[in-house]
C-alpha cells in the first residue's frame, strides 16, 4: 500500500495495486475478532486511513480504502491497534472506532485503566457529537465505564473551572 508512484503509468499501476490491496485486507479483517487483530497488528489501519484521506488517491483507492476500514474495524477489539485512529480518524470513521470501544470498555478493567492513561478517555471527551447521534451514544457508553469524577476531570475546560472555584472561593478564617 505505501508504493511511491514514479511516473504516470507505474503510479496507475501502483494505485491500482493499492485499490486491490485495500479490498483484500478489509475481506480478510471482517471475518472474525481475530483476523481483525491480525490486520491491524500489521499497523495496516494507519496506512488505509491515508489512502482514504489522501486528496491524490482514485476514487477507488478511496472507497476501497474506506470500506476496509470499516470492515476491519467492525470487528477489531484490539484496543491499542484503534487507539491512533482516535485521534487522526474524520467523523465518519470515528464513529466505528468509538463503536469498538464502547463494546470492549465495559467489559474489561485493565483496557478501562489503559484507555485513560494513554489519552484515550480525554481525546473522546473533546469529540463533537450530535445530541442522539450513533456517536453521542457509544460516548456516553464509554463515560459510563467511569466515575463521574473522572470524566469530567478529563473533559475539555475542567481545569479552567477548577481554577474558577479558586478565585470565588472564600477563605475559612479560623481564631
């Protein structure tokens, strides 16, 4: 998939071999959890989500691309694999990388603990989501794995209104 393209015809030939590449590994991810795993573990999920994005890519580079990123992910609950994609993924794909985690989130403790000391619990915290959106819905799936306290700790603006009660707080004066 990462073929640089030289000239005219080989760089046709290279896209096309990229477009069959794509399609080949989203039939082979959406089988079941652990081919998922197998393909992103091959750190392949990055390198989709560029042909997906990249501005100079066919339309059948793109949708290929696209649509085995979506295979793959619909079945991936390889955590750390997704993880990047939280932070580079654009709305339409998010929304099935969130999906994953809302899935994994609230059945196991230690992903739970990993996903808020690797940035994952914040980077879902500045997501904008429609109010009764699929998105706003595996969001508040995911919140619901946590104390309260600890979601709003890692929500956009906490610190600032933490520093708010500071400067209104009145001091107890004791004699």
């Amino acid at each position: 998939l990462q073929e640089e393209q030289e000239d005219q015809s080989s760089g046709i030939n290279a896209e096309y071999g990229q477009a069959a590449a794509a399609w080949a590994l989203g039939q082979a991810g959406r089988h079941t959890p652990e081919h998922a795993k197998a393909v992103a573990q091959a750190n392949v999920l990055p390198t989709l989500l560029q042909c997906y994005l990249r501005a100079g890519s066919s339309e059948d580079l793109q949708t290929k691309a696209k649509k085995a990123l979506k295979n793959i992910l619909q079945k991936c609950v390889h955590l750390p694999a997704l993880e990047p994609l939280l932070h580079d993924a654009p709305p339409n794909i998010l929304k099935h990388v969130v999906a994953q985690f809302s899935k994994v989130l609230p059945h196991d403790a230690k992903a739970r603990r990993l996903f808020v000391t690797s940035g994952g619990l914040k980077k879902v915290q500045e997501i904008k989501a429609e109010p009764g959106s699929a998105l706003m819905e595996y969001i508040n799936i995911i919140n619901g794995c946590y104390p309260e306290e600890i979601v709003r700790y890692y929500s956009p603006g906490y610190s600032e209104r933490l520093l708010e009660r500071i400067d209104n707080h009145m001091p107890i004066m004791t004699n």
